[in-house]
C-alpha cells in the first residue's frame, strides 16, 4: 500500500473506511471532500467528513482509527504523515430535511470508497449557499456539475422542496451552461 504521505484524499478516504469497515463500522463520506474526488483536486478539502449510519459510540471510531496512528484532536481525528484530518458530523445521511437518495461507490487502490453521488453533492454545496449564501459553495456545485454527470431535474425538485426555486431558477444556467 501507498504511504499515508503520499494518498490522494480519494485513497486516503477508502483507507479510512476501509479501516472502519473492518471494525464493522459504515460510513459515507459527504461534504468537501466530495468536491475535491469530483473536480479531481480543482477544489482541495483536508477535511473527510464521514457520516457514521449505524450511530456507532464514539469509542468505537476512535479505537477502529488508532488502530492505524490518529490520534482524536478534539472533534477531529488526525494522523501524523498527512495534512488531511476526519472528522464525524452528526446523522442521519441527508441534504435538507431529505435524506440522501444516491450513494456511489468508487475505487481506490486503498479500497471501496461510499460517498454521495455527484448529484447530491450538488444539492449538498447548494445548500451552503442557498441557506448560508456562501459563494464558495455555489462555485463548488458548479464545478461538479460541469464535470460529472448530475441529474440537473432531481436538483431542481430538490431546491424546490427546500423553498429556493427562485434562487434556482436565477443559478441553473450556471450549473447547466458549464457542464
């Protein structure tokens, strides 16, 4: 296997779950990092935001993480030969009020990596800037939808659901023109 120093966030992220994984921990991976597998590396996150779906007890994670060198920096875990740090938002798996409709799987030569799909990681980052008009967020959705295949009509019914189909219908040239 690679060295830590070396993975991409991408390996480093199937490291990760691969390791909770064979402590019988499921995780999905969510938010930045997203970004950053889905624009391949356009967009850099440090941040492996994971979302445990079975509740585990904390312990759990951090006995399964140290088991490898990381050590719990607050509510981060952190490992020595990286800049990348994980950490463990609360559930459940959803954008808005809905919980998340697609997973992808994707692999690493570190292992099977689940995440959100690149259309819920465009309802993700949209939901940063509808809620919190953070323009960061809107240019990261943009990113991923210009570079990946992304259902434009669930995001549609998705910012409707959310009460921003005004806000939609003035950015959806801007998701659509770019892909």
């Amino acid at each position: 296997m690679k060295p830590i120093r070396e993975m991409t966030v991408g390996e480093f992220g199937a490291f990760v779950a691969g390791t909770l994984r064979d402590h019988g921990i499921d995780v999905v991976l969510t938010g930045g990092a997203c970004v950053t597998i889905y624009s391949e590396n356009r967009y850099q996150s440090y941040d492996l935001d994971f979302i445990d779906n079975q509740g585990n007890a904390r312990k759990q994670i951090r006995v399964a993480l140290e088991s490898v060198g990381f050590k719990e920096e607050n509510r981060y875990f952190v490992h020595p030969d990286t800049d990348y740090f994980v950490e463990f938002p609360a559930g459940p798996l959803a954008v808005g009020d809905e919980p998340i409709r697609e997973i992808a799987i994707l692999e690493f030569s570190t292992g099977a990596l689940h995440l959100i799909s690149p259309t819920e990681c465009v309802k993700d980052r949209l939901a940063g800037y509808f809620h919190w008009h953070d323009q960061q967020c809107l240019e990261q959705a943009s990113m991923v939808a210009t570079m990946n295949n992304v259902d434009l009509t669930e995001v549609e019914r998705w910012s409707i659901h959310e009460g921003m189909q005004d806000e939609y219908s003035r950015i959806k040239e801007l998701l659509a023109a770019r892909r």
